[in-house]
C-alpha cells in the first residue's frame, strides 16, 4: 500500500470514528527520530489539545549532518525557524487530522 492510500485509508477511518465525537484531533507522534519514515506513529489527542506539532532540530553540513524530528499534539504551538547555518530548529503547528505528515 502506497504512502497516499495509507494516508487516505486513515483519515477515513478517523472522519468516521469522530463523527459523534465533537472534537477529536489525531496527529502523528514521534521522539528524536531521525527520519519522518520512523513518524508514523498515530495518536488520538486529548480533549485539550489543539495542534499537531512538528520540531526539526538539524545539525552539520554535509554528509555529517544529523536531524532529530519531534511530532507531538499539543493545547498550544508557537512557530518559529531559527537557522545559524551550522544548526537549525524549526517548529510546525497545524489544526487538521494528520496535518503533520513531514517533517523534513
């Protein structure tokens, strides 16, 4: 099954269970991975939360650089790049199930 169709089959499945629901945010969820392809955890959110974060920290040049990826849900989310050009972190937000697919 192609990442599209995943991706599809998913957000159906959420659209229906939600339904009666009223809120129900779902975002993938990850910790210092260093590929979006180790993201693809889901997670429904809680009540509170409102974003579906992502944080990209990346280090080096080159063939020696490294990145960490962070997806979360959070209640709150403030954007922000901060680039020095040997080092970067920037963070997401988006409001909609699955929103934070890349991380890249």
């Amino acid at each position: 099954m192609t990442t599209m169709k995943f991706f599809c089959a998913v957000s159906l499945l959420v659209a229906i269970v939600c339904l009666d629901k009223g809120h129900c945010l779902w975002c993938y969820q990850c910790e210092d991975e260093p590929s979006n392809q180790n993201c693809l955890k889901t997670t429904k959110c809680a009540q509170a939360d409102k974003f579906c974060v992502t944080t990209v920290i990346a280090a080096g040049r080159g063939q020696r650089s490294e990145q960490q990826i962070t997806k979360a849900c959070s209640p709150n989310c403030t954007e922000h790049k901060v680039d020095t050009g040997i080092a970067s972190v920037a963070t997401r937000c988006c409001t909609s199930n699955f929103c934070n697919f890349e991380g890249e």
